[in-house]
C-alpha cells in the first residue's frame, strides 16, 4: 500500500526551547518510524536561535531581507541537526529546494529541511505550506500551545481555544497583524493565505506525541483543525 505523505512543522520552540530536548525529539523519531500509512517531511522552525540573531541584527540596523536570511540559516542548522539525530532513517543531505524534498521522499519515509528559500514576510511555516501543497498531503504544525487561541495564551489568561475554523476566517486572523521577523503566531500570514487559497487541510497542535499519534491515526486528538 502506498504510504500518504504528511508535512510536519515542528516549531524551534520545541527542538531548542532553551536547551535541546532529547527526549522530546527521540519520542518523535520514534512516532513517526512506528507509523505505517504515512511518509512524512518534517520541516524545522529556527526557534530562539532565530530570534537571538534577528534580535542582534536589528540592534545593527539591519535591512529586513538579512534579518529573514538569518533565520533561515537558524531553521536549517535545526534541520542538519535533526537529520544526524534520526541517522539512517532520515534523508542525508538537506534539500534546498521543493524538488529536492519530493526526490528525498520517494527513497526515505522521513525528509527533514528547514526553510528552503527566501519568501519576503514567510517563515518555515510559509516552506510547510507550499510542501503541503505540492505533494497534495495534510500539513499540521505542531507548537508549544495546543492550538490556535484568540489570543496568545501564555500572555492573556482570558484567551479562549478555538478548534475549529476555516481557511477563510483563519486567514483573516493571521493577517490582522503585520509580519515580522522571528514572530511568535501560530502560523505565518504568508501560510495562512496559501493554506486558504489551496484549501489545504491544516491541524494545529501541541507538542504531544500520543496526540500527533491520535490525528494521525484517525482518532480523537486535541487541536485546532483548519478546513471548510
């Protein structure tokens, strides 16, 4: 039986919060090894590397296109660093472009990249969703909150989960505040709009690996499912 591709974005957040999460990531190596209907590209977030560099880079006044370069390299150095983590089971050279990713996928049940090129006003959330789009699969983005919220939660207790919602609405959310480099939103704007215009089916949840075992899976998980 031919096995279904996912696109799994794995937020910085949860690779390096602070210091590295072995065990997180171990879990995760195994969950998506153990899975047998789906091949999965896992594309990486830069997290608070990123956010360290472009926080310098401002300091230095500079301009917005180096400012996103610098989070690139941040999400592909997360990405080289994941691919010796899962060793043989995963691609062994980092895809630098779409094409890369679908070649890398018809040898191996995990690929591993992080942001492929420069997109003005993306993040690795924006490489996701066009993946997503190009090999017709389900994207999830998974994150340090369970899922979308409407507003961040870790800041206003007076947030409430919302776990359903479409592309439409999702999009309008996103793109009521302006883009910025090393942002925190669950999603870039850039994303929610592809995910919109493709009509991706896109899921939303936190760092729980039973969780992400359950949706894919087929069975009840805990998150924000983006769809008509």
């Amino acid at each position: 039986m031919k096995k279904e591709p996912v696109v799994l974005s794995v937020g910085g957040s949860l690779i390096i919060p602070e210091k590295i999460d072995i065990p997180f990531l171990h879990k995760l190596k195994n969950t998506l090894l153990k899975n047998k209907t789906h091949k999965f590209v896992l594309v990486t977030g830069g997290g608070v590397i990123a956010r360290k560099y472009i926080t310098a880079l401002k300091a230095e006044n500079k301009p917005t296109k180096e400012l996103a370069e610098a989070g690139i390299r941040a999400t592909r150095m997360n990405a080289h660093f994941l691919m010796q983590l899962f060793g043989s089971k995963a691609n062994q050279s980092l895809p630098t472009d779409m094409k890369q990713v679908r070649s890398a996928l018809r040898k191996n049940q995990i690929v591993i990249c992080g942001a492929l090129r420069f997109t003005p006003n993306a993040t690795s959330d924006t490489t996701a969703a066009k993946l997503a789009h190009l090999l017709k699969s389900d994207f999830i983005n998974m994150t340090n909150v369970k899922g979308l919220f409407t507003a961040n939660p870790k800041t206003n207790p007076k947030a409430k989960f919302i776990p359903e919602i479409t592309w439409k609405d999702f999009d309008k959310l996103a793109n009521k505040t302006k883009h910025q480099a090393g942002q925190h939103f669950v999603l870039d704007q850039s994303a929610a709009t592809l995910i919109k215009n493709n009509e991706t089916t896109t899921y939303i949840i936190n760092q729980s690996l039973t969780n992400l075992s359950n949706l894919l899976n087929g069975k009840r998980f805990i998150g924000t499912t983006i769809q008509d």
